[in-house]
C-alpha cells in the first residue's frame, strides 16, 4: 500500500507487543491448580481456557462500558468461571483473594513477542515516534511494560482514560494523535485484533495496519495493510 509519508505509529499493546494470551495461559492453568487441587486433571483445559476467553471479552467488555470498574470486572470473571470447575464462587472478598493468585502468576508470566525490539529499533533508525495506545488499565499497562522492559521505548501510553474513549471508537485514535501532536493522516495504528484495531484506525484516518500473527485467513478490509509480523512493519509503512 503506497499512502502519506509515516511519521507517527501508534501500538496496541495486549497481543501485539506483550503476548498476554501465553501469560494469561500459564497463570489460568497455574490458578485452575490452585482453586480445584483435588480434580483439576479431570477438566478439559481446552473447554476451560475458551471459557476464560469468552467470560474475559465479555467482562472487559463491560468495564469499557462503564457497567463495572476494572477491580469489579475481576470478580465478575471470577464468579462466573469457578462454577465450571464445580467451586462456589464465594463473596467478592473471596473473589478478590482468589483473582490476586492468578494476577501474580500472570505478571510473572509477562513477556515481549521476540520481533518487538528490532521493529522499534527500526522505527527510531527512520525517525518515526512511537506511542502505545491501548484499551488496558493504566496502571497495568504501564507496569506491563515497564516490566517487560519497553516502557522508555515509547512517547506515551495512552488508554481510555487520557484519551476519552476506548478502541475503536473514532474519538480514542482521534485524540491519541492530538495529544502527541501527530497527524492522523500521517499516522500508523498497529493491533492484532482487525476490527478494533486495524479498522477503527482506517475509521479515523489513521493507516490501519492489522498484526496478524496467526495468518488467518479473514478476508482483508479495504484500506487495511495485513503483516504478519512486527519484522514486516517498517517495510509495510513505506
């Protein structure tokens, strides 16, 4: 794809430069021990870890709405997941108790994907800004890279509270670029997931460009650069 000049990419953060599928696995199966110790061999891990998924979009989901803060959104995953290992849920309190043990495995899990640094190696190489604009918890987001050790590659991190709405509402990429006094039309957002990322950004005049990993096979949006991975990304900005 041939466009303006880039100058500015934004990244999401979750699955593009911190595998946190791969973290939230190993705390998930490290906690699923830890709440069920007598039968947890006796569970599809399979069948647990899409329950997580699907009970971790919807609840996240929700905070984003505003329905239920990000500590909440924790004890409503909690709640509805443990009964599919036959453990009564238990008062938030419990909850809460609960959910810090997989928190702590899941931090301790953290880790960049191996093509992060070269791509933002290259990047500064070109003279292009970097920012990280994501739908995560600040405080989270911020620790995640810091503990991953790419907190000073980037300008800002940016999420739903400093820009006013979450991905991939027009208004978060809108902001994102006034705040870092880049312009939309010469600016990159750069996220796994083609809806919110990809398209939202092409939405906001920005140059959508979807990380896909997995090398599905969805059929690619007008307007939406596909790469596979983040090697490809100074190369897809040309």
């Amino acid at each position: 794809m041939t466009g303006p000049q880039i100058d500015y990419v934004l990244f999401d953060l979750d699955d593009t430069l911190v595998d946190h599928r791969a973290a939230a696995t190993t705390a998930l199966t490290h906690a699923i021990e830890r709440w069920s110790p007598d039968d947890h061999t006796a569970h599809d891990h399979d069948e647990l870890l899409a329950l997580w998924w699907q009970i971790e979009q919807e609840q996240y989901d929700a905070y984003l709405r505003g329905q239920c803060t990000h500590a909440e959104q924790h004890v409503r995953r909690l709640a509805q997941f443990l009964p599919a290992l036959g453990v009564e849920s238990g008062d938030d309190a419990f909850l809460t108790a609960q959910f810090e043990d997989y928190l702590v495995a899941y931090v301790a899990a953290w880790s960049p994907f191996a093509d992060v640094p070269a791509a933002l190696d290259q990047l500064e190489a070109a003279g292009i800004g970097v920012a990280v604009l994501t739908n995560g918890d600040p405080h989270q987001q911020r620790l995640k890279l810091q503990r991953t050790g790419l907190l000073g590659q980037f300008d800002r991190v940016l999420t739903p509270a400093e820009v006013g709405a979450p991905k991939p509402d027009v208004t978060a990429f809108v902001n994102a670029c006034a705040m870092l006094a880049a312009d939309p039309a010469t600016t990159a957002y750069v996220g796994d997931n083609l809806a919110v990322d990809a398209v939202g950004a092409t939405a906001a005049g920005l140059r959508g460009i979807w990380l896909d990993r997995p090398e599905s096979d969805a059929t690619l949006p007008p307007a939406v650069t596909r790469i596979t991975s983040l090697s490809a990304l100074a190369a897809s900005l040309l």
